[in-house]
C-alpha cells in the first residue's frame, strides 16, 4: 500500500508591488498642506503638530503629500522660534511694567498726565524716580508729602526739533528762570531740592509733542509744603532786588561749553550778556541807597557790582583768550558772599548760603560742572546727540551754566 504525498503548501501571500501609476492615483494626505499653510499663517505650534499627523499617515497609508509635510514641518519649527525670540524681547519690559505695579498701588495721589500739571502743583513718581524716563504722575496737595513741585508747563515753540544738545540747553536756561521767578529767594531753598525738566524727545516731537514741564524735586527727603515764593509773595523791593540778582546770577551760569582757546567770540557775547545783567542789579542797589536801613549794605554790595562789571566789560572786548582768563579772574574774586549775606539780610530775606555758592569753582579755564547726582551718569560725549533729553536733574553752577546728567 502506497502512502500518498503531503499535500503541498502554497506559497506566502506577497503584496504586488505598486506601479508607477498606482502611486500617481494614491490620495494627498490633507494634513501635509494644512502644515505648510497653517505653520505660514497663523499658528506655527498647530503646523508643527499638523506635519507630524502628516508624516505619521503617509508612512502607513502610503498616501502622497511628504515634501509638503516636511516643508510645513520646516516653516513651523523656524516660525515658532522667531515667534519665541520676539516675545521674550518684548517681555522683559512688560514684566518690569508689571512689577512695578505694586509701587504704582502704594502712590499717594491722582493719576494726572503731565500735560495737566500747572505751576504749583505737587506730585509724586512710582519709587520716587524723577529721573524715570517715562514717570507716571500723581497730583496731591502740596500740603501732604511730595516728590516735586511744577514750577512751570509751556510749550517750546520751534516748528523743527533743533536737536538734542539744544533742547537740552533751551529747557534747562527756560527752567531756571522759571524757578528763579516761582521761588524766588534762591538762599531759602533746601539743600535737597533739585531742578528737574521733562522734554519732549526726537521721536515725541515728531508726534506733536512739545511740552516742556520744570520741576522742583524733593524726592531725597519726605517733604511737605510748598517752596513757591514768587514775586506775589514777597514786598515789591524784595522782589526787585532778587530779580535782578538771580537774573545776574542766570548770566554767569551761561558760559559756552566749548573751550576758551578755541571760542573766545562766544566767550566776549556771555561776558557783555553778565555785564548788561549787572548793569540792571546795579540800578537797583542804587534805589536802595535812598532807604536808612538799606544803604550802608547796598552800597557795599553796589561798589562790588560795579567793580565786577568793569572786568567783565574787559571781558567782553578781549583779544586774546588770556586776557580774557584774566579779567573772568578778576571778575570772579569782587563779589564776596559776606556782602551778599548781609544784604540779604537788610532785606529780610534768607542768609544761610547755599552750598552751590559755597562750592564757586575757580575761573579762568573752560567752564567745568559741579559733581552731578551719584544717580546720574556722565553725559556720553561720543552718543547721539539728537537722542532727545529725558528727565534731568540740574544744579545751579555760579560762574557756569548747569550739571546735567547723559541719556
């Protein structure tokens, strides 16, 4: 008996392989261009997510649509991380805004914007930062604890910014005489008051902007009332006599920034600007002389004046930038502070002298700053100077113009 063979076994299924034309009729995976449009468009996140559905589908179903998938893939990755870098630029301020939304909370005041001040209001500043580049205002009675007070709101009249160097300049000189005219017993103010100014930058100008605000800052101590003494507040001869002086005084804070060698014609226009300024002191002091219990300090104080004039007259006709030097020396050394004192004293006015008078620096040479604030960095010679000014503290300088701060 014969054994019949094994059945035979068939052999393993096998996919026929696609055709050229198999794979032209397979469908285009919907996700791949949804990836490359969504990644360009709005979300690059949701394109990132769009590519890898895409990729993951066509691997399995074999349908068409890769490269699209790859290229969204690619947009969205590159989209997002630009996306990424610019809100972490432009987070840092945002979270500095932030957080100082709590000192914002503890502000005494009304939110006042700064073109609504006035001369005579008092504000304070988030911190105390005067020197904010862009405070916010809290008006308050001047009778509670402030941080400055407007000692004027105008408005410069130039149609074109003139540049950064001279809106410096033209606000700090319309600043001072908008203190000397609000305060006007320069000697009464305290030591930790401060000239401050708000102008408009280069790129605020271009906005209309040309609101120029000066300020009296106290922010050092915590101080109340008012320092406003102005000439409604003073008798008519205290007003007079203190007009004319802090308007000498004004003069010779002008000296040119340059140096003397090389701007001696700018140099001989400051020194006739001081002499017709201590002409006009001059005329007053000689009123003075007809009053008993003015005359004997007035007189002094007129031979000093006088005296003073003449060199700076010498001055104002120098040839040379050593006869100049010289006559600015003999000039400087005539008035004494014990004069002044006592005069002022004739006059009811303060006599406690100021530490910017004590600290008159020694002339002759191009004029030098006193030492600015420690919270204010030296001005930049090299920067733009069309960067436009920012907040500012300035101090009188007797004998040379103002100490500003860089920005």
């Amino acid at each position: 008996m014969s054994t019949p063979p094994p059945p035979a076994w068939p052999p393993p299924h096998r996919r026929p392989a696609a055709s050229p034309q198999a794979e032209g009729d397979a469908e285009l995976n919907g996700f791949a261009p949804a990836s490359l449009l969504v990644g360009l468009l709005c979300l690059p996140p949701l394109g990132i997510v769009l590519a890898v559905v895409a990729l993951v589908q066509i691997s399995r179903k074999g349908e068409r649509g890769r490269p699209l998938a790859l290229a969204g893939l690619a947009v969205s990755l590159v989209t997002t991380a630009a996306a990424l870098f610019t809100v972490a630029q432009a987070a840092g301020p945002l979270f500095e805004r932030l957080d100082a939304l709590e000192q914002y909370e503890s502000v005494a005041g009304e939110l006042t914007v700064p073109e609504e001040l006035q001369a005579g209001d008092c504000f304070n500043v988030p911190g105390g930062d005067l020197l904010d580049e862009d405070p916010l205002f809290y008006r308050i009675d001047c009778a509670e604890v402030h941080q400055g007070e407007v000692t004027s709101s105008t408005l410069l009249g130039q149609p074109a910014f003139p540049g950064g160097r001279k809106v410096k300049r033209s606000a700090a000189e319309a600043c001072w005489r908008a203190q000397d005219a609000y305060a006007m017993d320069t000697w009464a103010l305290p030591p930790y008051a401060d000239m401050f100014y708000f102008a408009p930058s280069r790129e605020s100008w271009g906005d209309g902007d040309r609101h120029l605000l000066c300020v009296l800052g106290t922010a050092e101590v915590e101080h109340r009332g008012s320092l406003r003494r102005d000439a409604g507040m003073l008798r008519p001869d205290q007003a007079a006599y203190l007009g004319a002086a802090n308007e000498a005084e004004l003069a010779r804070s002008g000296a040119p920034d340059e140096d003397l060698d090389e701007a001696l014609p700018a140099y001989r226009e400051w020194a006739r600007s001081v002499e017709r300024a201590l002409a006009r002191e001059a005329a007053v002091l000689r009123e003075a002389l007809a009053r008993p219990e003015l005359a004997e300090p007035a007189g002094i104080r007129l031979k000093e004046v006088e005296a003073s004039r003449a060199e700076w007259q010498r001055a104002g006709e120098a040839v040379r930038p050593d006869d100049f030097r010289e006559a600015w020396e003999r000039a400087a050394r005539v008035p004494t502070v014990a004069a002044e004192r006592n005069l002022r004293g004739a006059y009811g006015l303060a006599t406690t002298v100021p530490d910017w008078l004590e600290e008159r620096p020694e002339p002759g040479g191009p004029a030098e700053p006193d030492e600015a604030p420690e919270e204010a960095p030296e001005e930049d010679p090299e920067a733009d100077p069309d960067a436009g000014p920012r907040p500012e503290p300035a101090r009188r300088r007797p004998g040379g113009g103002t100490v500003l701060h860089g920005i």
